[in-house]
C-alpha cells in the first residue's frame, strides 16, 4: 500500500515509536539502517495491522466504484443543456449511474463533495485535471416580440431595457462593445447569481439577456427566447468535465466523458 509519506516524516514517526516503547527499533549502520531484536519482534504485527488496513482501503474504493458516479454542475447547465439530453443517456447499463447535483459554486472534488464535475471557466483548477466539452459563445436574447424592426430599432430597444446578466458571464461588456452600431448601454443592469434566472427573465420579458448560447439553445428551439442581433461572440471559456487525477482510468468517469462528447459534438 502506498503511503505517500516522506523519510523525514517515517524517522519522526519512529523516534515516537521507540519513545514510547523505551526500546530501539532501527540501529544505523554506515548509511544502512538494521532492525534490532525488539524491532525484528515487532515487524510482524505491523505487517498484519498494514494489510488489515489495506484490505479496508481496498474495500471503500472498490464499492466507490461500483457505486453511482457523483456528478456536480451549474444548475443553469443541469437545466438548459443537460436535461434535454438525459433521455438518451443509457442509465439502465453498467457504469453509466450518476448521482447529479447543483451548486453554484464549485465544490471541493479532493474533499469527496463529488467526483467530478463539469464547470464553467478556462481550464485551469489547482490539482484538477479538466477536458474541454465545448468553448462557449455569449449572445444577446430576449422574447421573440422583442426582436423586430431594423438594426437600429432594436438598438433603441435594447438600450431602453433591464439588461440582466449572471455573475458567471465576465465577458458580457466585451459583447455590447462589438456590436455593429454600438456600444450600447442598457437603462439598467441586474445582476444575478444564475444565468438560468437570466434567461428567463427575458423570456417573460421583463428584460434583455446576455447568456451563454448553447444554454440558451433549447428555449430558442422551443420559441421562448430569440437572438437580438444574431450576434454570437467567443467567450474565452468554456465548459469543462473536471476531475481528480486518481479517478483518470475510472471506467465511469470513460463512459461518462464518451457520452457527453458525443452530445456536445
């Protein structure tokens, strides 16, 4: 069993050992170090608490990984871009359990919160490995009736409504700089915690979005929101399944990360 322990930590250990037993366990000699008889007599009862204790690890991890696996995201994602394709993910095969939560925050994977995750950001998490599902796009949305006229009109528009935006979204100036015709600046911004929130919002026409396209996607295919402009511009993110080096050759998070780049395809 691999212990990840440094010599310096073992010797400390050691001496504690042999403090509390009053007796030698190692005797140096040149640069090799030799049990005494005291250790000689110990050695056999620590092998056998070691392997006990091998034995439990091996037994945790095994029933991890034949249990489901514990999947976190934004529940702006679980709502707009999983759920619509939940109905083809093979649930009944072996391997292929979730169990599926939101937050909209990300959670601590190395303290076991969940195993992996699919986040929104650039890639880079201390510790983490994370493959890219998709680059995302930001554009501007709001409920079909208030997408028509001319460029201009809907300029004039836009830049009489509530512009709500989530937290999440850091790139949304960048857009209304690169409007053709603008920059525009909106009567007001709200901010939020959940770009869900956002979308809906202007779905009930309470005001505008800026908001991630492919979240935005399936009320778009539904006729609940429209696109202002047909404007989409590079995020500079993306969203990412991110993971714990250790849980690399699970054949869970293999099947989990097959499907979702076939659906993000």
């Amino acid at each position: 069993m691999e212990l990840s322990v440094t010599p310096s930590a073992v010797s400390h250990q050691l001496r504690i050992l042999e403090e509390l037993f009053g007796v030698v366990l190692l005797r140096r000699t040149g640069t090799r170090l030799e049990l005494t008889d005291a250790g000689h007599k110990l050695t056999p009862y620590l092998q056998q608490g070691f392997t006990q204790i091998a034995k439990g690890v091996d037994s945790l991890r095994q029933k991890r990984r034949d249990g489901p696996l514990r999947l976190n995201m934004l529940p702006t994602f679980a709502t707009n871009w999983l759920s619509p394709r939940l109905s083809l993910y093979p649930f009944e095969r072996r391997g292929f359990s979730l169990e599926i939560s939101t937050t909209q925050d990300e959670v601590d994977l190395a303290a076991g919160v969940a195993d992996v995750g699919i986040w929104y950001g650039n890639g880079h998490w201390p510790e983490l490995q994370a493959d890219l599902l998709f680059e995302a796009t930001i554009d501007l949305y709001a409920r079909p009736g208030f997408a028509t006229g001319s460029h201009r009109d809907r300029l004039d528009r836009v830049s009489q409504a509530n512009l709500f935006v989530s937290r999440h979204c850091l790139t949304w100036q960048r857009w209304m700089e690169s409007l053709p015709g603008g920059p525009f600046k909106p009567a007001v911004v709200t901010q939020v915690d959940s770009g869900g929130l956002t979308l809906q919002a202007a779905a009930d026409g309470v005001g505008v979005s800026i908001a991630v396209c492919e979240l935005a996607d399936s009320a778009v295919r539904l006729g609940r929101l429209t696109s202002v402009f047909e404007h989409p511009v590079n995020a500079d993110v993306g969203f990412w399944l991110v993971y714990p080096d250790a849980l690399r050759e699970d054949r869970r998070l293999e099947n989990l990360r097959s499907w979702l780049c076939e659906q993000s395809a």
